[in-house]
C-alpha cells in the first residue's frame, strides 16, 4: 500500500518579524501620508512638503525601529528570567515540578497515568524545554529576536512611507493632499484586506478597519494643516 507524503507549511515561526512587518508598513503609510497631506493643506510649497515628508520617513523609521527593539528586548528579558527561574526549580524541587508537568498534561485530558508517563518522559530527554514550553509558553518558534524586528520595523516603515512620498513628488502642487490621501486609502484597503485574510477576519472586515483609522488620522492633519496654514 502506497502511502503519500504529508507535508505542511506553518505560519508561525514568522510570526515575530511578520508582526513587526505589518506594523511598520501600516504605521509608515499612515504617519508620513497623515503628515503630507497636512503640510500640504498648510498651503505649503511642493519642496517643503517633500521635505517635511522625508524627514518624517527618517524620523519614523528611527522610532519605530527603536520601539521595537526596546519592547522586544523587554519581553526577552522576561522571558529569559522565567527560563532561569525554572531551572532553579528543577535543580531545587525536581519532584514538584514534576507533578506539576503531570498536572499540565492531565488538565489538558489526558489520563492521570498516561499523564505521569509523559511528564516523565519528557522529564528525562528535556526537563526544562518540557516546562519551558507547556508550562510557561515559550518555544523556539514564537521566541522574540530584538535585532530583527527593530530591522524589519524599520524597513518596512521606509517602504510603506515611501508610497505618499511618491506620490507627493509626482502629483501637481495644488492637488497633492487629494493624491496623497486617495493613494493611502486604497493601499491601506489592499494591506488591511491582505493582514485580515491571512489572519482569518475575512478581507472586507480588515480593509474597512484599517482605513476607517487612516482616514481618521488623515482628516485630523489637514485639519491641524487648515486651521494653522501659512496661505490664505
């Protein structure tokens, strides 16, 4: 009898850049659009909105990679804590910690022997990623990477700003707050509709989120831009 291969592609083992990934293009494309489009309805001139816009991409950038790699290394540090308190207690309480894994495995419906037997097991070949993993949480695959995500946040902030800016030096003067704003809302819409089909929410539901808040924070700038414009 024949047998075929199985074979399966997971998602989760991106799951630490891809984050930082779609919040950088997301908060690239809102920011510097948001930006642009207020410093143009300010009444300013083709060159200081593409000024102002840079410096924005630069300035986010720098931020969204520094966030990032604080918030990352945060949650590293507390992760490696948890990991040396636990190998404290398998060197100090090896039979309490044992029960515990039991405990673990038996509320998550196994059998109280079956349950010992693997506890046991899992014991011997890996004490602490057995505890690691099913006691605290915390795997190879979900394990956060500080470096990474302040890089990814950062390139992907530069790319998703880079879509207004574009559009800000290709668009007639009086006209670039329209273009800017048209162009951000149909690429939020395509990056909403992409992060909520991959996240299961359904492509309609997460484009009509994402832009309702890029339009929000769009309309509040030109309106700051309006109210304390330099032109008449």
């Amino acid at each position: 009898m024949s047998r075929l291969a199985h074979s399966e592609a997971h998602m989760v083992h991106r799951i630490g850049w891809l984050r930082a990934a779609v919040m950088g293009a997301n908060d690239g494309l809102v920011s510097t659009a948001s930006l642009v489009v207020g410093v143009a309805a300010a009444g300013s001139g083709h060159a200081e909105v593409l000024i102002a816009g840079l410096a924005g991409l630069v300035a986010g950038a720098m931020s969204m990679a520094a966030g990032e790699f604080v918030s990352v290394s945060s949650q590293t540090d507390a992760e490696q804590a948890d990991m040396a308190r636990e190998t404290r207690e398998l060197l100090d309480m090896p039979e309490a910690e044992l029960e515990e894994l039991t405990r673990i495995y038996r509320e998550r419906g196994l059998d109280e022997t079956l349950a010992r037997q693997v506890a046991v097991q899992l014991t011997e070949w890996d004490a602490l990623g057995a505890h690691a993993r099913d006691e605290l949480g915390i795997s190879e695959t979900v394990t956060a990477h500080p470096i990474q995500a302040a890089v990814v946040s950062a390139l992907t902030f530069g790319v998703g700003a880079a879509v207004p800016l574009l559009v800000a030096l290709l668009a007639p003067t009086p006209q670039i707050g329209v273009f800017v704003a048209g162009t951000a809302l149909v690429a939020l819409a395509v990056l909403g509709g992409l992060g909520g089909s991959a996240g299961g929410a359904g492509i309609l539901k997460g484009a009509v989120r994402v832009t309702f808040w890029g339009a929000l924070a769009m309309a509040a700038t030109a309106g700051v831009g309006m109210m304390f414009g330099v032109a008449a």
